[in-house]
C-alpha cells in the first residue's frame, strides 16, 4: 500500500499535534506553524484540517491565539480513522473489499483470493489496532 501526498502530510501533521501535545482547547497549535515545521504549504494544510475536523479528529480554537488541537486523546484515535478522513483508500486488491470480501466473479476459479483476503483482513486489522500515539 503507497500512501499518497495528502495522507503522508495529514498523518505527518497529526504526529505533530500528538508531540506538542495539542489534545485539548488549552493547548492548541497553529496551521501556520505546523506548516513551517513540516515543510507543507499552509493552503495544503487548511484543507487536510477541514476533512479531519470533519471527521471529528481535530477541532480548532479561533482567533489571534488560535489553533487546532486534538478532538480526543491520540492513543484513542485509530490509524483507519484517521486514514478513512483524510480519504485514503486501504483497500489494496480489486477482488477483495474492505473487510475482506470477494468482490469478483472469478473467485470460485482463482486460488490467489484467500490468501488475498488473509492479506486484507491483516492490513485492515493492524490499522484498527494503531493508534495517533504509535506515530510519535
């Protein structure tokens, strides 16, 4: 699974609120400063924030001290919810959906589809394991 450029930035945005220890309205950190730190254009950023505040990942305090700050507590956000927001498909093979499903006719001929669903269901289960925490 390759993750694309918006994701690779999100999660990497993520871990930076998760090592600042941005996790309530208290203690919030500016788009602009996480932009500086991760090398990401703030506009870029903006619109990553808005699908994860969306999501109900991150929430956002305004003003001249405002920020974004974690919504919950990183160990209790779940790496496929935070994937799933920022619109990163984890489905890795065309035959085999989400959960592990067969999604082709060519199942009852194909000897590669349970070890594909295996492969899936792996992947799928690892990421509802991990947490923002296991970023940092």
């Amino acid at each position: 699974m390759k993750f694309s450029r918006s994701t690779t930035y999100g999660l990497r945005a993520l871990a930076n609120l998760v090592l600042a220890k941005a996790d309530d309205s208290s203690r919030v950190k500016s788009l602009k400063i996480i932009a500086k730190e991760e090398k990401a254009s703030l506009k870029f950023l903006e619109k990553l924030f808005s699908q994860l505040k969306k999501a109900g990942i991150v929430s956002s305090v305004r003003g001249i001290n405002g920020g974004y700050y974690l919504s919950k507590s990183a160990d209790k956000v779940k790496l496929l919810e935070a994937l799933d927001a920022l619109g990163e498909k984890t489905v890795i093979f065309k035959c085999v959906n989400r959960d592990g499903k067969i999604t082709c006719g060519k199942s009852a001929k194909c000897g590669a589809v349970p070890v594909l669903q295996k492969v899936q269901t792996a992947i799928n289960k690892s990421l509802r394991k991990m947490t923002l925490e296991d970023l940092v």
